[in-house]
C-alpha cells in the first residue's frame, strides 16, 4: 500500500470536469485506490465518492493506492493535482 498527500490547488477544486478526468485516470489502473479528506475514504474510481468529500480549492487530500501497480497510481494522481489537471 502506498500514500501520497496533496493540496488541491485549482479554483475549482475536485468538482464536475476536474474530479471526471482524475477518476478516467484513476479507472486506468489495476490497483484499488481511495482518496481520503478528513478521515473519510472514498474509492477513487467513483464520481459520486469523489464528489461527495466536497473537495474544495486549498483542500488537504491523500491518495492512497494498492496493487500491482500503486506507485505509478499515486504518483500519476498526485501529479495530476499538483498540475492542476492540466494533463
């Protein structure tokens, strides 16, 4: 299993267009992956999950991964984030 934090950074946090690219990304690999706000985890493959921890610009977040291929999922998410999904 493995962790990476990350603060959202872009105006308009982890909502409609922004949360469905990260969520494609995220239903690209084979491993189980949350995203956890606040001591809530919600899978990181589901919209309405995603949606639901109300992600906000500034938001403290960790996305955590498990499977075959956890680090290229978090390192790939994080980075997604961090560039404020410009991918």
């Amino acid at each position: 299993m493995v962790s990476g934090a990350v603060t959202v950074n872009n105006s308009v946090g982890l909502h409609a267009r922004p949360a469905t690219f990260f969520i494609q990304r995220a239903n690209s690999f084979k491993s189980s992956i949350w995203v956890e706000k606040d001591e809530r985890r919600v899978n990181a493959k589901s919209l309405l999950g995603v949606l639901s921890l109300g992600i906000v610009k500034g938001t403290d977040i960790n996305i955590i991964a498990d499977g075959v291929d956890e680090d290229e999922a978090v390192k790939t998410l994080v980075g997604i984030i961090e560039s404020n999904f410009s991918e």
